[in-house]
C-alpha cells in the first residue's frame, strides 16, 4: 500500500532548517529508512513544503504511527 507523506514548515522555520545539515541528514534517514521512492520540495500555501511517496510494504507496515510522528 503506498502513501503520500505530506511535510509542511512556515517559509522563515524552513529557510532555516534548510541551512541546518542535521535536517539534511535527518531528511536523508528518513527517505533511506522509510524507503520512499520519491520525494518533492516545493512552495505549497506560501511555505516550504516536503512530499514523499512510500510503499508501506516495502517499508515497515505496522510502523504507520511512527512513520507519522516522524
């Protein structure tokens, strides 16, 4: 079963989070542990915007709360 994860930050949190390298590697972790197949940066409602395309069966099936929080 694929889902579409859809990340969203207010532009400033995200200006500065881009800048940070540990969201750079969390980012990373989170595309290589979840497996997604793709993943999208964009504007959306006038912030920055993050869209990943996971195959739960790929990735952990039961882990859909925690993929969630993440």
């Amino acid at each position: 079963m694929r889902f579409i994860i859809l990340t969203m930050f207010p532009t400033k949190l995200g200006n500065i989070a881009v800048k940070d390298q540990n969201f750079i590697k969390n980012i990373q972790g989170f595309i290589e542990n979840n497996k997604a197949e793709s993943a999208y940066f964009t504007e959306l409602n006038g912030g920055k915007a993050g869209i990943f395309n996971i195959d739960m069966q790929q990735s952990r099936p039961f882990d859909t709360k925690k993929l969630v929080e993440a």
